[in-house]
C-alpha cells in the first residue's frame, strides 16, 4: 500500500539519494535547497512512502505567475493560505518504484491541494521527453520556457 504525506525533516537523506537518480548533477537540488524546501513549504511537499521506505516526491512553492523562473531554485518562500499558481520544482520517484503510476498519485495529490487552496492552477517545467506525459495528465504545453535550469531547455507545462 502506498501513502501520501507531508515531508518530514527525517525524509532528508532519502530524498537527495531519488533527486540524484532523477535528475543531473547540474539540475539536481542540492541537500541545502532541499532542506529549506522541507522547512518553507511542507505543506506542498508530498512524499509517497510504503513500509517506511520512500518511494518518490512532488514538491513546489506557489507562486504569483503561470511560470517557473530560474530564481525559485535558490531561494524558497512560504506559500500564502490562498491563491497563486502551484508551481512544481521537483517529482521524482526511486528508480525501483518507476511505472507504478506513482508520479501520477502524487499530481493528483497537488492538485487536491490546489482545489483546497483556490489555487490558479498548477505550473511546472519539463523536458521535451516528458511533455506527452504531463499532456496525458490534463497540462498544456505553452512552448518552451526562458528557464536555463541545469542548462537545458524546459518546456513550460500549465493546468489551470
């Protein structure tokens, strides 16, 4: 059985070991980023665990515009009660757990969130491998995004 809940400080040292399966050096969220992460916004930090063991996470800070900019991945504010744009900075799920549907369990779990919040919608970069994937989910491709992350080109992703 797979659970979905908030992040807790002693999830650290398994997140960083999946956010470097996942992800490039270059992109990768390094252990300070993803400490403030845990510590600004828990609230929309979700991890999927079974029996203990980390399976995969989504997490993101809202923000005030339908896109990313390459400032939210240094630094992190706490996100306000309502409104904004969910913004989503990382997913990843361990490399033993990949094809279970478990990245979509976690979406659908932001987007409770966002329903909850009366968000605007949810925004997120990927690259152009995964864009069908996230089309498949309900998003919108709005064409490539001015974010130079890790030096790769991301495709700006929306869910209103």
């Amino acid at each position: 059985m797979i659970f979905l809940r908030k992040v807790l400080p002693t999830d650290l040292e398994q997140l960083l070991v999946i956010e470097n399966e996942g992800f490039s050096r270059e992109e990768a969220a390094t252990k300070e980023a993803l400490l403030e992460r845990i510590q600004r916004i828990a609230d929309t930090f979700i991890v999927a665990e079974t029996k203990g063991k980390i399976l995969g996470y989504i997490n993101g800070p809202v923000i005030n515009q339908p896109y990313i900019t390459d400032d939210l991945f240094k630094e992190i504010k706490e996100n306000p009660k309502n409104g904004g744009y969910q913004s989503i900075l990382g997913l990843a799920v361990s490399k033993q757990a990949r094809n279970q549907g478990i990245a979509k369990l976690l979406i659908e779990k932001m987007e409770e969130l966002v329903k909850e919040n009366e968000r605007e919608g949810i925004t997120l970069t990927c690259k152009p491998e995964l864009v069908s994937f996230y089309e498949k989910l309900g998003f919108v491709n709005h064409g490539i995004s001015e974010s130079k992350h890790g030096g790769v080109s991301w495709y700006n992703m929306v869910k209103s």
